[in-house]
C-alpha cells in the first residue's frame, strides 16, 4: 500500500519547504506547508505538522533549487492592518541537529518561527510564532504561544504552558501552566541538553535507512515512488503488451 499522503506541500504565494539534502530524516508521514526551512541533521517525526501557509513578503517559487540556510526575513511591522494582503505571519526556520518529534504543531500564524540548532521539541509539543535558541528542551505536550523566547539551554517541562510574550533566560527550568521558573539547571544538565539532541540525529538517521520513501520496500519498488518511473523501459513494454492484447481480443 503506497499513501498519497503530501509529504511537502508548496504554495504559491505563500512559499514552498525547503529542505538541506543532509537531512537527517523526514517522517513520510510528516507535513511541511509553506515556507518552512529545516537544516541539516534535524529530523521531523511521525504526524508532525509544520504550517507557514500565512506567510507574508515570501518569494513564492523563485528559490526552487538548492537548499541554502536562510535567515528569516524583516516582516512588515504594519501587515496586520494592511488591506491588500491577509498574510500577516512568518516562515518557519528550523536549525541544523534539532529533532521535531511525533505529533507536534508549529505554525508562524503572527511572525516568523524560529528554532535554532540542537533543539529537542517533545512529542505532541505546540510552538506558535515563538523563538527557541540553541540547545532547548521543550518537553512533551507543552504549549508556546505568540512571542515567547526560549534562549538557550533551557529546558520547558512537559505540559508546560508558556503565556505570550514570555522571555526565558538562558539555562532555565520553567514548569506549570502557566509557566514558571522554578530554578536554573546546572551545568550537568545543560550539558545533557546536548547529548539529547546529538543522539537523537543517530535514531532519525536509522530511520532515515528503514524508512526512505514511505515504507520498507525493496528496491525494485522504491523507484515507483519517484517522479519519472513511467518512462522507465519496463513500464513502457508493459504497457506497449497490454494495449497489443486490447487490440487483438477486440
């Protein structure tokens, strides 16, 4: 069973995913809409849904190409009170070895999301126009609203509720809902928050292996699933015989 499932869906004037060909893996199941952004060695897990079909001042599809690590872009600071465009938020910009995990919703409805490299982002987390820096946690089904900053080596517990605007100072625990700070980590635990991330680019790039192109299929089939196989020699012939034995029981 091959899924039709849009793994990448590009928009017009909106902006198209792109993504480093050193990637570490993309759940086949995943989806990435829009002008999101993912770097090298990151990974976005199973379900997880990135969106930035709201994204205004994008380029639509004259980048189509290469990756290239991008900077996000001055976003018009009078957007939302504009009345020639509905487009009022960001791109998405996801670092290089930051994991994505199962289940999780980012989306950059009101600015640009940002997450910087060798972020951990838990299962079933949600990350709304906010900025995470370098090496974070943020744990299992917790929430980031509109503007909140996670800098970095801080660790957001799971379940947490981050209220808008929120600034988390670097290497911080923040619990609850909504959040605060309990205390600050040690420097044992911020060095943890790196072999997280690190480790997590070994299990994406195992199922990068198992898991290419949507399934464990031998590769006598996996060219099926790229664009270009009905030019293939074999699919010609098998055609060319079926429409020979139309003919003649006709």
């Amino acid at each position: 069973f091959l899924s039709r499932h849009r793994h990448q869906m590009p928009l017009l004037r909106r902006g198209r995913p792109r993504v480093s060909q050193n990637v570490a893996f993309l759940a086949p199941c995943s989806t990435l809409i829009g002008s999101v952004h993912v770097g090298a060695g990151s990974s976005i897990w199973y379900k997880a849904i990135l969106r930035a079909d709201n994204c205004e001042n994008v380029e639509g599809f004259d980048a189509i190409g290469e990756y290239e690590k991008e900077e996000p872009w001055e976003l018009d600071p009078d957007r939302e009170s504009r009345q020639t465009s509905k487009a009022t938020g960001g791109g998405i910009f996801i670092g290089e070895n930051t994991n994505i995990q199962d289940g999780c919703i980012i989306d950059a409805v009101k600015d640009h999301t940002r997450i910087g490299n060798g972020v951990t982002v838990g299962h079933l987390a949600s990350i709304h126009s906010a900025t995470v820096h370098d090496n974070c946690l943020i744990g299992m089904g917790s929430l980031l609203q509109e503007g909140v900053v996670v800098k970095s080596e801080s660790l957001i517990a799971a379940g947490a509720n981050v209220p808008a605007n929120t600034v988390i100072e670097s290497g911080e625990l923040w619990v609850g809902s909504p959040a605060r700070k309990i205390r600050d980590l040690t420097a044992e635990e911020r060095q943890r928050l790196h072999y997280q991330a690190s480790e997590y680019v070994g299990v994406a790039t195992g199922h990068r292996d198992i898991m290419s192109l949507g399934g464990n299929l031998p590769d006598s089939l996996t060219r099926y699933l790229e664009p270009g196989h009905e030019h293939d020699e074999e699919v010609h012939n098998i055609e060319a015989s079926a429409t020979t034995e139309a003919k003649q029981s006709s």
